[in-house]
C-alpha cells in the first residue's frame, strides 16, 4: 500500500466519502488510488474555486466533512475565497493539497510555495506529511480536526513522495471531541447584561440575537420531518437567528401561532424553534406546525431535531416592509452561542442614552468596552 492508498482508506474509515477536485500532475498517485479504493466518491470541478464552493455546500447540506484535492499552492490560492466561506460559516472541510516532492522543494519549482502559509489564514489545522507511513495518521488526524465543534477546515499538504513511496499504513477514525458547554458564568453574566437594560426606565424590552434586522442573516440548508427528499437545486433554506427569549417583543413581531421560548427552555438548551408563517406555508399548508419538527442540514444530518412551537410573522432582516428574497426564518434559543456572544462583546447602546445604557448594562465580571468590534448584537426596543 502506498501513500495514497492509505490516505483514502483512512478518509473512508473516518466517514469521508466524497472529494471534490481539481488535481494536476502532483497529485496523479492520489487520483489513481481514488479509483483503486471502492467506496470514494470523487466529482471533478474545472476550476479550485468549484470545488472548495461544492465542498462547503455538501457539508451544510449532509452535515459532514467532504474533502478537496486541490493543486499545489497555487490551486489552494484559487479556492480561498470559497475556504474563506466556509470558515466564516464553520463548515467541516479536509482539503489535501499537492506539492513538490520533498526532495524536489529546495530546487524553487515553478508551483514551489509557502502552501502552509497560505492555508493557515483559512484553515483552523494545517499540517504537511513527512513519509508515506505517517499520511495515514495524519488524515485522521485533519479529519478530527474539521468535526470539531463547531465545524473547521483542515489542510493536509501531500508532497508528490509522500504519495507514491510504499509503507503506507490506513489509520482509524480518531474520536470527535465533545461539544463544549457554555460556561455557567458567562450564562449568569449575559442574564445580568439583560437584567440591568431591562431596568433603564426608556427600555420597553431587550434581548440577545447574533444578528440584528437589515444587517442580514446566516441562510442555512434545513429539512422538516415527514418530507420526501429534495435534489440539490430545491434543499430548503433558512435565515438562521439564536436569540434570548424576549427577542419576538423586543422586534415588536406578531406572534401568529403558538408561543416563543420560555426561560426554562432557554436554561435547559432544549430543542424547540420557531418558525416564519413562509415556512409553514411551504410544508404544512392548511395544517397546524405547531409540534412538527425541523432541523438544519439535510435529513441524514447528525444535528438534533427541534420541535415547533410557535410561529411568527416574517421578520424584516432582509429589507423593508417585505422579505425580498421569500425566505423563511428559523429561530432556536441561543444558549449554544452564549460563550461566544460575551467574548465578542455587546452592541446595546442607542443614539439618544448611549451613556447611562452602557453604564447600567456592563456585566459584573469586567467593564463595557463601547469601542470594540462587536460580532453580536442586543437589541433594545423603547416605547
């Protein structure tokens, strides 16, 4: 077993089972052991930048990692835009990048590049293999690495004897660290952020959201039990909102069926959401949703199922007075997020009290740094 033999075992072990490409001549042992090895599925794309594109749309849609073979450090320069994408995205993405043989690099071939460089400023996890009898491993490795929470890219380089040599060794899928869990202060933190706007006299409500209306909104694939599979061009999309539970007052939106969160739900983490009357509309006209469940990905997707239990008017995140792009929206609590939000920081000041509404809102644990780049907002609503 050579190099790339034991690469595309090691990626089928480990749950990949399709590559998009665009290989050149450094990366033909590769290709070959992709139509020797039964089981990988491999689509050809003419340009780096299709591929990295299908490859992050494929794990949004299924939910796992696929990978790419791209050509050397200029084929890897191609597909950054679409990587650049997916990280922002946090979709799971193996890219294996060719190169030079190791003995050949010193020469300055024409594609001879800083390949790590380049990929590190897209890729959470980059690594380049040193001996056919470690790109086993190391596959395991860079697939780990994109299933960690919540979705990375991982960049394996592939010089052209690391491929070729014999001494290759299939490695086995490596465990997927656990998701981490929000930490309990930080929860308590934002709950006091809420607490003390809440309690500014002008303030009618408030809440946490990681977007706010016309800034746009993170569309995602999702899929609703009960219904028949869909090819690629028809995958129902969403504009995605994690929100704290007085969101639907603080955003005055009318509420049409059902309920919004209650606070224990939003303690416990539970799987409920509600939905946009478009999404309702689409699935189940004339029925009621309330109890219907949805989830984001595809219907093979390993996320969880969240159960509907209200539905509101649309939301205006898209323009004024109507949703230009027909999108439903899809809203689930935002206790997964929490831990992120209050590292990036808070966006609750108001042209009028910006002052008193920052001094009142910053959170026992540090000061509130009104010039800070903020990544997530909460919203204030006044009478």
């Amino acid at each position: 077993m050579n190099g790339a033999e034991s690469l595309v075992h090691t990626l089928l072990r480990s749950g990949v089972d399709t590559c998009f490409s665009n290989p050149g001549t450094s990366e033909m042992h590769f290709v070959a052991a992709l139509d020797r090895v039964p089981g990988m599925r491999c689509v050809l794309g003419l340009f780096e930048g299709v591929v990295t594109g299908a490859a992050d749309g494929y794990a949004r849609m299924t939910g796992k990692p696929a990978a790419t073979l791209l050509h050397c450090g200029p084929g890897l320069a191609n597909g950054l835009a679409n990587l650049h994408n997916a990280r922002r995205a946090q979709t799971p993405i193996v890219n294996i990048v060719g190169d030079q043989a190791t003995y050949h690099r010193p020469n300055d071939a024409p594609l001879t590049a800083d390949t790590e460089g380049w990929a590190r400023g897209a890729s959470s996890w980059v690594r380049t293999a040193t001996s056919s009898a470690t790109v086993g491993a190391d596959a395991a490795v860079a697939v780990q690495a994109a299933r960690t929470h919540p979705g990375q890219i991982a960049t394996l380089i592939l010089p052209s004897d690391t491929s070729w040599d014999e001494g290759g060794i299939a490695a086995d899928a490596l465990p997927v660290p656990p998701r981490p869990q929000s930490d309990p202060a930080q929860i308590r933190n934002a709950a006091e952020i809420l607490r003390r706007v809440s309690q500014i006299p002008s303030v009618e409500a408030a809440s946490i959201s990681t977007d706010v209306p016309l800034a746009g909104a993170n569309a995602i694939f999702y899929a609703a039990e009960g219904q028949p599979p869909v090819d690629a061009h028809n995958r129902p999309r969403a504009f995605f909102h994690r929100v704290s539970p007085d969101f639907l007052r603080t955003l005055n939106t009318r509420l049409l069926n059902g309920r919004a969160f209650t606070e224990d739900e939003v303690r416990g983490n539970a799987n409920v959401a509600v939905v946009t009357e478009n999404m309702v509309k689409r699935f189940w006209p004339g029925q009621d949703p309330i109890g219907k469940r949805i989830k984001v990905g595809g219907l093979d997707s390993t996320r969880p199922w969240l159960s509907i239990v209200g539905v509101v008017s649309e939301l205006k995140y898209r323009g004024v007075p109507k949703n230009p792009t027909r999108r439903p929206g899809f809203i689930s609590s935002l206790q997964r997020t929490l831990a992120r939000f209050l590292r990036a920081g808070t966006n609750i000041a108001r042209p009028g009290e910006p002052d008193s509404i920052r001094s009142r809102s910053a959170p026992a644990g540090g000061a509130f740094d009104p010039d800070r780049r903020r990544k997530y907002d909460a919203g204030v609503r006044r009478p």
